[in-house]
C-alpha cells in the first residue's frame, strides 16, 4: 500500500493505493487528527487513473469550501498514478510520502 500525505490550513490529506484491496482511497482529518463528517473517511475509487482523478477531484472540491485556491500537489498526483501503473504490473507497493502543499501556492505567484 502506498500513503500519500499533504497539509493545508485546515486539513490533512490521506491518498493511496490499497494493493490487496485493489483500490485508490482518499480521507481528510482535522488538524486535531479527527476525521471530517462531511468526507467518507473510507472513500474509495477504481485503481485506474480515473480513479486518480475522482479522488483527486473529490478531494479538492472538499477542501476548497474552505480553501478555494487550494488544489491537490502535481508531485502527490502524479505518485498515485504510478503506484496505479506499479499495481497494474503487479509490482509491489509499500511506502509513505509527504508532499508539500505550499509548492503549488509558490509556484503560481511567480
């Protein structure tokens, strides 16, 4: 399983690809560490790229009631779309990484 992690003002991002379940999940806590009532904490996608796009885009129309110009890190997306490809090969996936979600902010004022 791959975990992916970024932070915003108010929340902490939870993305991966669950290999035995054969799923793409997403989940948003609080930063007390809670999960948000209002997004499944158990939200799960097709492990296809699609999927990366239906979580992504879930994600991000979530944090964007609060945080309209927030959107999910390139570097963050791109990683689920490979560990897609890695569980399409049948490779194996086990790692966390933690993306910075400030880049995206940095890279659209210059």
């Amino acid at each position: 399983m791959s975990q992916h992690i970024t932070k915003t003002k108010y929340y902490s991002i939870q993305m991966g690809v669950d290999r035995p379940c054969q799923e793409v999940f997403a989940a948003i806590f609080s930063k007390k560490g809670d999960a948000v009532f209002d997004f499944d904490p158990f939200s799960k996608f097709e492990p296809s790229l699609q999927g990366v796009e239906d979580a992504v885009l879930a994600v991000e129309n979530y944090v964007k009631k609060k945080e309209p110009t927030w959107s999910v890190p390139t570097s963050m997306r791109d990683a689920l779309m490979e560990d897609v490809g890695r569980l399409a090969r049948g490779e194996d996936i086990n790692y966390g990484k933690t993306h910075d979600s400030n880049a995206i902010e940095n890279a659209s004022r210059v």
